[in-house]
C-alpha cells in the first residue's frame, strides 16, 4: 500500500519536472532576450555564452537616443489603441444586431468575416497595397487606423455574438417593456453583461495589432512607422546584426504586452473558444 | 366585470407558420387569469403581441378598451416578469427591483419605499444588498416578481414563470401570487404550460392550442365539463385517455361504439352530430377509470403493464387489448399495490365519458346508462 503511493507520489514528482523543462526549454529565447539586453555587444557574442556579467543600461538609454525610437512607440501605442477600441466597438454593435436581429444569412456572412482571417496576410497584402495607392491612404494615421480595425473586427464580432448569444433576451424585452431605448439596452443593460468579451476581444486584437510588420511596412509610410518595422530596419548596420539593440527593443516593446497579458490572461481562453467556454470570467 | 384586455381575430406569422390563427381572447378585469396550453402552442407569443414587443399581421388588440396594435411597448403600461428571471447579474437586488422605476426617472426617495414594499410584499426584504448570483432559484424568481409588480399598474403579464423551479418552491408561489393579487386588486395573465399550476391559480383558464383559445372560463368547469377534445386531452395530469368510436342509432338512441365497449349517448343541446361521418373521440379522466376488487362487478377487464409511482398516488398503465389506458390509483398501505402483469377487472361510469366530434374536436355528447362490453 504505503510503496504503491510512494510510486504515485515519485511519478507525479517527474510529471512535474518534465513540465518545468518543457517551459523552460520555450521560454529561454525570451530568457535570452532578456538576460541580452542587459550586456554589451561583446558580451552578447562571447562563446561559451557569459553566464555572469555586469549589467548594464546602456542599451536601454542608447534606444531612447535612437531618432526614430519615440516616435515608432508613440505610432504603436496611439494607431494600436485606437484601432482596437474602434474595432470592439464596431464589432459590439455589429454583434448586437447579429444576436437580436438575425438577418437573413447570419450564419454566411459571419463565415465569411471570419475567412477573412483564414487568408494568409502575403495574399492581400498586394490589392490593399494598390487600394491604398489609389486612395490616397497610404502612409496616413487614419488609413492604418482603418486597416488594423478592418483586421480586428472580424474575430471580435465572433467573440462578442458567443457573448451577446448568452444574455437572455428577455432583458431587452424587460428593458423595452418598462421603456428603455434601443442604446439603454445596449449599452446599460447587454455591454455590462459582456465584458468579459469585450476584453477577450480587446486582448486578442491588440496582440495582433502590436506586433503587425507587414502591412506597416507596405502600405504605411515614414510618418506611421512602428516598433516592428523600426526594428526591422535598425537590424542590421554595416553588414552586422546589432544583436545588443535587437534584444534591447524587443525587451523592452514585449514588456507592456506580457505585463498586460498576465493579468487578463484569464480572458484568452475566452477568445480562443469565441466565447463558448466562459468558465469564471 | 368587463374585459381588460381583447384580442379580435388576431393572426402572427412567422414566415410561414401560423403561430396564432385568428385568435380571440377577452380577459375580465381584476382576475387572475392563466392562459394554459402545452410548449410551444404560441403562449409566449401571445403575450409579446400583447406587450408590444411584436405586432400582429392580422386583427386588433384593445387594452383597457383603446386599439393599441400598433403602440410601442412602453406606452401600454404593464409589467412584466419574464420566464427566465433576466435579473442583472451586476445589480444589487435592490437595483434590480428598482430598474423599471430608474427608467422612469422617479425621485430617490420614493423608489426606496416602492421597492421596500414590494420585497417585503414577497419576503424577500432582507435580500435587498445581496447580488443575484448570491440568491436561490425560488428567490431569483421573488426578485423578478418583485422587480415586475412596482411598476404600480393595473394589469401584470407573467410569462411562465415558475417554468424550472421545483415542484415544493413552485407550491409556495402559487398561494403567495394568489394573495398578491388580491393585494395588488389588478389583472393578472399568466401563462403556463402545467395543468397542475393553471387549475391551483387560475380564476379563469384559457386554453390556447394550436394558435387559437378553445375554451375558456372556469378551471372546475373547463376540467368537470369540457366542451372541447383538445381541452380535456391537455388540462389534467396524467393525460386523459381517448379511444375512437363510432356513433350508430339503435331503437332511435344513438349508441357509440368503441371497439371495447358501447354505451349510449345524451346528446348536448349545441352539439350536432355528424351524422354522414359518426367518427368520434371519446375521452375519459384517469381518474374515472376505476380498478375494482369485485371481479362480479367488474366490465372491463385489463393487464397491468406499467406503474409509476407518485407518493400517495400511483399512476398505473393498463392494456386493454393493445389499447393502452392509464388510471389514477390511492396508495394506501393496507392495500396490495399491483403486480405488473396482474389482470384485474376495470369500472368506467358512462357519465364520465365523453363524446367529441373526430373532425371538429367539439363535444357532442356525454355517455348515459349502462357500459356494455
């Protein structure tokens, strides 16, 4: 009895351990991301690898020296934000009526926003070019505004219609009842309901939108630039990868995300399952 | 006592379906009237045409005696408890009490003293800072009551709402909303699709099937004397047995025969027999069909084939012939409960049953006499 747990208690031990390097082996990039930008670039390049070193700032002081630096954190903050919060808006009301009203061919038209995603960016990335080309939009604030929540909404509607789908109607119908308008019923009454969905779709979205490359690259323009597209182009000087600046940037860019991330992790699983698991949220 | 609500031929489509087929329905004022009918016979629908929450295609629907087909919801002066509670999961229960007053912008002060009446109304007064999720089913459905009659109108739309809650919790409401009423002293419609809640509340019973009332008035005369099949097929419990016959004339007295027995028929004064036809249904209570120790006086005699026990009663199914009938039966504890399989003899009084028209489901008459097998 007493050695049959005893092997129960040894092979759980190794379940565990098992887990623990598994995660490790995954997060060792980031660890070396990490432990990198707190070396100089020799230090970076030293083999074998330096385990004990001193730290140091000076990468972190040399980004925000760099010319564009501010300027492509204030672009990702600002175009990202607000990208986001149009698109949870928008896809909030498009939910809304899709739930209520049904119109003929839900079902399609929520399949089709939702292909939309399924297609690889590479494949749109050349008609939206010429679209942008032609109107004008290219490399405005409100054209990469407008495409990153053009991106964003078919996922959040999906999110938020599970969402809406699991408030009762009859609150719209006691609200109306007792003389609630049509915007009381939305905002009042089914947006305190959802809110776990709205994060859900927030989070998902603003993971995207942070860290796009392409389509910044393509169609936005000198004065849109972000993060990612100034890293790609602050890669490489002279023929050599500047490793110190690479892992700085991307420590200190990831930061915010990952903070953010671990407390509203809870909301993920929400947006993975299009609101259908809602668990404790 | 006038009527406070009328429908006058009022048709909802859904597409195609009919949900509600020319339907009239007059509903006296001051009466606790419970509109009784099986899932989906249109009873929801029923009442959002008459809230306004839907318009119908066809017909009117006068409200305290003025058209109101085509006004808003808001502007007809009801209240509502929903089916589902539909309590805001964020809002205190004082909140959620107090919304339709919120959304009619009345003063502070006196929405506390609305909202502490009508809780303490329901006894639900001491729950008032607690949050929905924090509450039982029984006091979630207190809570919608609550949140429903401070409205302070004079006729209240109750859409099944002990639809879910248990048999004991649900007995419980069933005396309370009767004294609310008479509190209240106002309309009250109710929908619900449980014989036992229709014939426990209702002053009046309407019997909506198949997108029209059959029938309406008094519970004990709906149940003792139903003038239609569909009526005496859906408000009881268990359901009632039917058996095809058919109607002949023997000696000038028309006789209806079933395939098991025969007996003769008192027409009734309205019911016109179909004489090119003669197809009938007849009906019989559960109840009315009676197992007898006696095997002398026994007519009919039948297997037992199933028994369910309900406590103090028992319901049990028995096989004449390969039709199946069920039968109410006390429980007692002295007395030898059947054994499946058991033949035992079956006593039906002729007066019990009763005799529709197979095509139009109207009654035409009533048996009489003696049972002939």
């Amino acid at each position: 009895m007493e050695s049959r747990d005893r092997k129960k208690r040894i092979k759980r031990r190794l379940y565990h351990a098992l887990l623990w390097i598994i995660s490790l082996v995954f997060f060792s990039p980031i660890l070396w991301m990490l432990i990198c930008s707190f070396k100089t670039k020799d230090e970076i390049l030293t083999i074998p690898p330096k385990w004990i070193f001193t730290p140091t700032l000076q990468n972190y002081i040399g980004l925000f020296h760099r010319i564009n630096f501010t300027r492509e954190l204030i672009n990702s903050t600002f175009m990202s934000l607000s990208a986001v919060l149009i698109a949870v808006l928008v896809s909030f009301l498009a939910a809304y009526s899709f739930s209520r009203f049904k119109p003929k061919g839900t079902d399609l038209i929520m399949f089709i926003l939702l292909s939309m995603r399924m297609v690889p960016a590479a494949a749109v990335v050349v008609p939206i070019y010429l679209l942008y080309a032609a109107t004008g939009w290219k490399g405005t604030y409100s054209g990469m505004i407008l495409f990153y929540a053009m991106f964003s909404i078919p996922f959040s509607v999906w999110i938020l219609k599970g969402f809406i789908d699991g408030v009762s109607p009859r609150f719209d119908e006691t609200a109306i009842v007792n003389g609630g308008s049509r915007m009381h019923i939305i905002f009042k009454v089914v947006l305190p309901q959802v809110r776990p969905g709205l994060i859900a779709a927030f989070i998902f979205n603003i993971i995207f939108v942070w860290n796009e490359f392409l389509f910044n690259y393509i169609i936005g323009g000198k004065r849109t630039i972000t993060v990612p597209v100034g890293l790609a182009q602050g890669f490489t000087v002279g023929g050599g990868i500047q490793w110190e600046f690479v892992a700085t940037l991307t420590a200190f860019y990831s930061l915010p995300l990952i903070i953010f991330i671990f407390f509203f992790q809870k909301y993920l699983l929400v947006g993975m399952t299009f609101g259908t698991v809602r668990g404790e949220v | 006592m006038g009527s406070i609500v009328e429908f006058h031929g009022v048709t909802k489509r859904y597409g195609k379906t009919e949900i509600l087929k020319e339907l009239d329905l007059k509903i006296p004022e001051n009466d606790f009237t419970v509109v009784y009918g099986l899932p989906s016979s249109g009873k929801s629908v029923l009442l959002r045409v008459l809230m306004g929450l839907e318009f119908p295609d066809e017909g009117d629907i006068l409200l305290r005696g003025q058209d109101v087909r085509k006004r808003p919801p808001n502007e007809r002066n009801l209240g509502y408890i929903p089916q589902d509670f539909a309590l805001f999961p964020q809002k205190t229960i004082f909140e959620n009490i107090a919304y339709p007053l919120r959304l009619m912008r009345r003063p502070d002060g006196e929405i506390r003293g609305i909202v502490q009446r009508a809780a303490e109304m329901l006894s639900i007064d001491d729950l008032l800072g607690k949050l929905p999720t924090q509450l039982s089913g029984g006091q979630k459905q207190r809570v919608a009551i609550a949140r429903g009659i401070v409205k302070e109108t004079d006729i209240y739309v109750f859409d099944d709402p002990l639809a879910g809650l248990d048999f004991k919790l649900r007995e419980k409401l069933f005396d309370d909303l009767k004294m609310l009423r008479e509190r209240l002293s106002s309309t009250f419609i109710y929908t619900t699709s449980d014989p036992l809640e229709t014939l426990s509340l209702a002053t009046t019973v309407a019997v909506l099937h198949e997108g029209r009332v059959q029938e309406i008035g008094f519970p004990e005369e709906l149940y003792m004397n139903p003038s239609m099949l569909s009526t005496m097929e859906i408000l009881g419990f268990p359901i009632a047995n039917t058996i095809s016959g058919t109607l002949v004339t023997r000696d000038g007295e028309v006789w209806c025969e079933t395939g098991l027995f025969s007996f003769q028929v008192e027409q009734t004064e309205s019911g016109e027999m179909d004489e090119g036809n003669g197809q009938v249904v007849v009906g019989l209570r559960a109840e009315s069909l009676t197992p007898v120790e006696n095997e002398g006086e026994s007519l009919l005699k039948a297997e037992v084939f199933l028994r369910e026990d309900l406590g103090a009663e028992e319901i049990v199914t028995l096989d004449f012939q390969g039709r199946v009938a069920w039968t109410m039966v006390q429980t007692d504890v002295d007395r030898t409960a059947y054994d499946l399989g058991d033949i035992i003899g079956v006593k039906i009084e002729s007066g019990a049953l009763f005799v529709f028209d197979a095509r139009s489901g109207r009654r035409i008459g009533k048996g009489k006499g003696t049972l002939h097998v």
